[in-house]
C-alpha cells in the first residue's frame, strides 16, 4: 500500500512538475532534461524522478515566492489568499511524499557544504534528527577505498564536468557501527554559468537487495563449481538446468540435455516399482536419496548416489525439483574389493581364516548335521622358502590350492588358513571314512612333484582330521582339534593323515608345557654342552669334535635332541639356544688348545634359520674375537636344505665364512633334493656321510652309495665324515674306500668337555681290532 501511495503521489508530483515548469521555465530546466532522458526508466527510477519532480516544485515555488517578494515588497511576507493556499497545499503533498516513501531525500548545497537529511534519510544513515550534518562529514562514514573514489569522481563530474545527475551504491557505516548499502540517486541543479549550486535526490537502504545479489552470486558460484552433479528439473522430472559437474559425469553438454526428461539416462536396470516407490516418496517427504543406477550418453552404465529435494514457492507450492548425485561406481568396486580382500586370501583366492570361521559357525550350528573337519600342511615348505625365496613359494602356494580344489568335489569348502596351511570342510559326509578317502586324495595330489623354475620339487602333505560333533561342538575347538590331529600326523613321519583323539590333546598340552619350560630353561641356563670325537681312520688320533646340546630339566629330566631342537626351531627359540652353542662351544675349544690338546675343529651345527639371519657372518666373527679361537679351527655343520636352491645371498654368505677362516661341513649328505652342482659352486670343504647310509655296511646297496659320496669327495678334493659308525667292519669298509675320518658310538659316545679334554690329551687312541671285533677308545 505504501508502494502504491508513492506511486500516486509520484504521479501526482509528476503532474505538478509539469505545472510549476511551465510557470518557472528557467527553474526547472534541469529537472526537464532529466524527466526527458527517463524514457526507459525502471519503475523505482520513474518514481525516483517523481519525488525529484516533488523537490523541483518546491524548490520552484519557493524560487517563484521569492521573485514576488523581490518585486512587491509590500507584499513580501505574504501572496494573495489563492496563491498561499496553492503553496501550502504543494508544500503538505511534498511533505507527505518525503514522509512516506521508503527513500529519503537529501539536499547538499554545493558552496557550503550544508546537507539537509529528510527525517527518513536521517533514520536510514543513524544520523540524530538535531545533529547537524556536513557533506565531508557524511563521507567519512564511507569505509571502502572504491566507494571513496566512487563518490570523488561523482563529484569531480558534478563540479567540474557538468554532469547533470549522480547514481552511486555505496558502502556506509553507521554510527552503531552496523555496515549498510546504499544507492545515492540525485539531480544537479546549475546557475546561469553552468556551476553546479546544489544537489538533489535521494537515498536508498539497499542492503538486503545487495545481500541477495550476494547470495546468488554466491549460490552461482557453488552451483558451478560442485564436484555433484546438479541438475534442476520442473514437476515432470523436464531438465532446466545442470552444472558443469553433470556434463563431466553424465557426458550431456547443457544446451543437448535442456527441454530433456530424466527418462534419457534410465539404465534399465531398475522395475516401474522402484520409480513408483522413489516418486510416492519424493511427493510425500518433499525429498528422495538412495542409489540408482543410470547410464551416460556414451551408453556406459553407472551408479549414482542420488539426492532429490523438492522447491517451493512462497505458498508452499511445489514449483521444482533439484537432484544431486556422485559417481559411486568406483567407489562401490573399492568396497567389494577391500571386503574380498578382508574374507579371501589374495594368493590363493581362497576364503581366508575369517571367511573360514563363519562358514563353520554356520555349518555346526544346523542341527542333525555331521561334517569334518580336515587341517592340510604341506610338508618341508619352509624349506622352499628358505631356499628358493618367497616368489618360488607364492607360486607353490598357488599350485596346491589349485591341487586342493580339484582333488575334492561335492560340498567341501576350501579355505587358505596361512603359510602353508589349508583347511576343508566336509559337509554331511557318512562315515569318518568319507573323511579319511578325502584326506587320501589331497596327499596323493600334494605328493606329486611342483614344477618351480626351471626343474621339480617333491614336498608332500600331512592331515589332521576333526569330526562334529563327536569331536566337538562348536567351530573353534573343531579348528583346534584338527590341528591337534595334524601335529600327531607329522610326529607319525609326515605324508599321512590322523583323527583326533584326546590322548591327542593331552600330548599337544605336554607339547605346550614343553615350550614354556623351553623358554624359561634358557633364561635358567638349564643347558651344557657335551661333545663326540671325530677320529682320523688312518691314526686313531682324535681330530676334532662335534657340539651336542643337551637339556637338563628339572620337570622332564634329560630331554634327548629329538624332542626339544624341532619345537626349538618351530618356536624360533632355536636362534638364542644356537648362539649359545656357538659361543659355549669355541670357548670350550680355545680353553682345550690352551690346556695342550692337539685338536684341528670344533664342528658346531647351524639351524636353517640362524643361516636366515643376516648378521650371522657379523656375529660369528664377534664370537672368535671374544673367545679367541682361531677361525680356522671352527667348522659350522650345514644341511643340504640350506643349499636347496640357495639365492645370491645364501651363497654370498657362504663365500663370506670361508673368507674368514671357517671352515663348512655338509651334513647328512645325500638326503636331500639337492644337485651336485650345489658342491662345485659353493666353498664346501667336507662332506658327512649321512648314518643311514653307514648303518648297514658292508651290504651291497649301502655299500655302493657310500663308496659313491666318498669317490665323488675325492674327486672334488673334499674331505669326508662317515657318521654314526658302530662296528668295526663298517671302520674297516670305510677305511678301505678312502673315507678319511668318522665319528660314532664304535669310538664313543658325546661326553663330558672334562672327558673329553682326557681323551684328547691321551693321544692316539684307536686300537686294532680286538678279538672280540670291537675297536675301543682306552
């Protein structure tokens, strides 16, 4: 109502500045021109100049009074009755404009500098209506360096260029320091010199029109710039607007997809129901999200997370919907690779030990159903990794999965457990027989032999087997029990399979218990060292002797090798009980060599893994420095699987020993997979005739081997150990074929270092034959 009260009186005014330039012609000569460029003015501009049409009849008027008064000075103080009522009647329309409009009104007297503020203007700037007001001191409340220089070019233009109006938005700050926007719309009125005297116009509070200038400029911006696709449709889903986003993800530039339909991208993958559901809830809820599946302009088919939002007018009127969406498609792959990832094992694709846990929670929690567990190792796979390298191992891993899955058919569930094991589930097998037939095959499938690089390698499998629920009665302690199994199988002598019983449990808690006292015997220093000669076959002379660890137990006794070195190695307490042989042992031959004894080497055993370490040559060294043997007189004992497809390193390794002075030693030769090339190519100094070999000479096949490992010794130039010699026709046999040194029970058994130092210092000590057969040390 207030627009329109302007409205008639800016009409009104217009009417009236028509009146007063016809009567005053010369007065209002600026405002004419101004009225005369306003042909395609804006309404707010139209009734700008109405209300500056108001000012000029005032200022007319008063131009007009004063003229009178100039001429009649009789009549100076007053007109006649007719005319002072036309005044006052202009007057009161003028005042009530100025009141009523939103806009106020300003008069700046040019020369001076006085500004008059209309009480409304007043209000708008916070300027007290008795606070006098100067032009210089309104401009001070302009903060912003462009408005400043705005406002200095207006009037350098006014002033001096002979501008007739002056249209400014500029930045103020009121006195309560709030920050407001303001358009200064005014008039220049010019003497008979074309001088601008004054300026009239007036002030408008545009703050929120600028903020919302803001907001869209800002909305714009992030309309544009979201990495979301956005698209703007109308109520029938017809496309009016997308972002540069939605062309990138979707491939449809703006101008091809305006005036289209939605329908466009459907992907087909989707029923009517599912568009039914998502509009019945869109309509309902005013909004939608959930993910759907849509295809681009190129035809490729992908998943969208979608967002729709519904637009209402002022009423409440659904006017238009805005859809935001994100390419999920890969982000949906990322989620189903990182959960196969989190169930399956990488190497073998096979479920892993996760997978395997609910797979058997689901299987023993149906009732009436009987299954079997059964616990696959491979055998001596560590021995391929500690030789040929994990690469040869992956690609081991690999081939017996795949030897699993094709040996077992029906309902087994194969699962990769870790390492080198691997766990079948049996689902309503009939018998523990079905078992054992299924165990049969994965061994017969496990036997054959694995192509690795450019030759074969022979490895095998062991199998431990639970049943449900005679076993047990849940997934864990089925796990646990065919593991159980599977420990018992390979202490059989592996390549075959064992059920579960609870003698089996009981001897895998004494295995446990075994451990622990293993490590705390270490750190107790329960172990001593005893020592078995070498003895030179042509002299009798004891040479050198071999480091035997044993373990004195106070809850098990004398606990023989067999039992503690394999839980050693398993457990990885071999490294620390190794480093304590080596060091007890070249501390014990230099005490000997100080005492008198004429010995050539202490032969110490070192384990496949201390070989791993790689500080081991480091090591050794540090150990002859602080012992002070010389490391000639050191010979370290390794195993033909340290050699099994040795790598560069294993190899260097080798070289560095033999650089040092310490001499190597092949033990149990021949009873491995290794190749003979392994003795041309690395530094082997001796060979040791395993005793399997030895035990049943002179009889032909034994015979023929043996004679074989010595000839092949002595044409490389290595000398050889026959182990495990207990008869003296075994001595006389060897002795005979060149073998130039032994060691066994026919020449004594592991003794004591105090003994031993006494059997050294005696000299040579192996007689002829008595006639009893026996040879004997005195």
């Amino acid at each position: 109502m207030k627009a329109r009260g302007v409205l008639l009186l800016a009409i009104a005014a217009g009417g009236l500045a028509v009146s007063a330039m016809q009567s005053a012609p010369a007065a209002t000569e600026p405002w004419r021109q101004a009225m005369e460029r306003a042909g395609t003015w804006s309404l707010p501009a139209i009734l700008g100049l109405g209300l500056l049409a108001l000012l000029a009849v005032a200022l007319a008027l008063g131009r007009i009074r004063s003229a009178r008064a100039a001429t009649q000075p009789g009549r100076a103080a007053q007109g006649s009755p007719v005319e002072n009522a036309a005044l006052r009647a202009s007057e009161e329309r003028f005042h009530l404009a100025v009141t009523g409009s939103d806009q106020g009104v300003f008069d700046i007297d040019v020369r001076s500098g006085g500004l008059y503020l209309s009480p409304r203007a007043r209000d708008m700037l916070g300027v007290g209506s008795d606070t006098p007001m100067e032009v210089r001191q309104a401009l001070r409340q302009v903060r912003h360096g462009g408005d400043r220089r705005k406002v200095a070019a207006a009037r350098r233009d006014l002033i001096r260029g002979g501008g007739r109006s002056v249209d400014l938005d500029i930045r103020l700050r009121r006195p309560d320091g709030a920050f407001r926007d303001f358009r200064w719309y005014g008039l220049a009125s010019r003497n008979s010199k074309g001088v601008a005297t004054r300026v009239v116009g007036m002030i408008t509070d545009v703050t929120a029109e600028k903020q919302s200038e803001r907001h869209l400029r800002l909305a714009a911006a992030v309309f544009a710039s979201s990495h979301d696709g956005l698209v703007v449709t109308d109520l029938d889903a017809v496309i009016s607007a997308v972002n540069p986003a939605f062309s990138q993800i979707t491939g449809y530039a703006e101008d091809e997809i305006q005036g289209e339909s939605m329908r466009i991208m459907h992907s087909g993958r989707h029923d009517r129901e599912f568009y039914r559901s998502m509009w019945t809830t869109l309509i309902a809820t005013g909004s939608w999200q959930g993910e759907i599946w849509n295809r681009r302009k190129n035809g490729e088919i992908f998943l969208q997370k979608l967002h729709i939002s519904t637009v209402y007018d002022e009423k409440g009127t659904p006017q238009n919907y805005v859809g935001a969406f994100q390419d999920i498609t890969r982000i949906k792959h990322s989620e189903f690779e990182l959960d196969r990832i989190a169930h399956y094992d990488p190497l073998t694709q096979l479920p892993n030990r996760t997978l395997l846990a609910s797979v058997l929670d689901l299987a023993v929690s149906q009732a009436g159903k009987t299954c079997a567990v059964l616990f696959v190792d491979i055998d001596r796979f560590k021995t391929v990794n500690d030789s040929l390298g994990h690469m040869a191992g992956d690609t081991v891993l690999k081939l017996a999965a795949a030897r699993v899955r094709a040996a077992l058919v029906g309902d087994a569930t194969i699962g990769h457990f870790g390492a080198d094991e691997f766990v079948v589930l049996l689902e309503e097998i009939d018998d523990p027989q079905d078992a054992a037939m299924a165990a049969t095959r994965l061994m017969d499938e496990l036997a054959r032999p694995f192509p690795v690089g450019d030759g074969e390698i022979y490895l095998g499998a062991s199998v431990g087997i639970s049943l449900y629920p005679q076993d047990a009665d849940d997934a864990a302690q089925l796990l646990q029990h065919a593991n159980t199994a599977l420990a018992e199988a390979k202490a059989q002598g592996r390549g075959s399979y064992a059920f579960y019983t609870q003698a089996l449990t009981r001897s895998a808690r004494v295995r446990m218990e075994m451990e622990a006292d293993l490590r705390r015997g270490l750190a107790r220093e329960e172990f001593r060292l005893n020592f078995q000669p070498v003895v030179d076959l042509a002299s009798g002379r004891i040479v050198g002797a071999e480091a035997l660890v044993r373990w004195q137990s106070p809850a098990h006794g004398l606990v023989p090798p067999n039992r503690f070195i394999p839980l050693a190695e398993e457990t990885g307490l071999i490294e620390p009980l190794g480093d304590w042989v080596l060091e007890e042992a070249c501390q014990q031959m230099a005490s000997w060599i100080a005492a008198g004894a004429s010995l050539d080497f202490m032969a110490v055993n070192l384990s496949p893994r201390q070989f791993q370490r790689g500080s081991l040559c480091e090591h050794m060294e540090d150990v002859l420095r602080r012992t002070g043997l010389a490391p000639a007189r050191l010979e370290v004992e390794i195993t033909e699987n340290v050699l099994f497809g040795a790598a560069a390193a294993a190899e260097r390794k080798l070289h560095d020993m033999r650089d040092s002075g310490v001499r190597i030693a092949l033990d149990d030769f021949g009873t491995g997979y290794s190749s003979l090339a392994y003795l041309k190519r690395f530094p082997i100094s001796k060979l040791k005739i395993d005793r399997s070999f030895v035990h049943d000479l002179p009889r032909a096949a034994d015979a023929e081997i043996a004679t074989a490992i010595i000839s092949i010794a002595r044409a490389l130039g290595l000398d050889v150990v026959a182990e495990g010699i207990e008869a003296p026709e075994q001595c006389t046999f060897l002795k005979a074929r060149g073998c130039g040194y032994g060691q066994g029970y026919l020449f004594g058994r592991a003794v004591t270092s105090e003994r031993f130092l006494r059997l050294a210092l005696q000299g040579p000590n192996v007689t002829a034959p008595s006639p009893s057969g026996s040879i004997r040390l005195h």
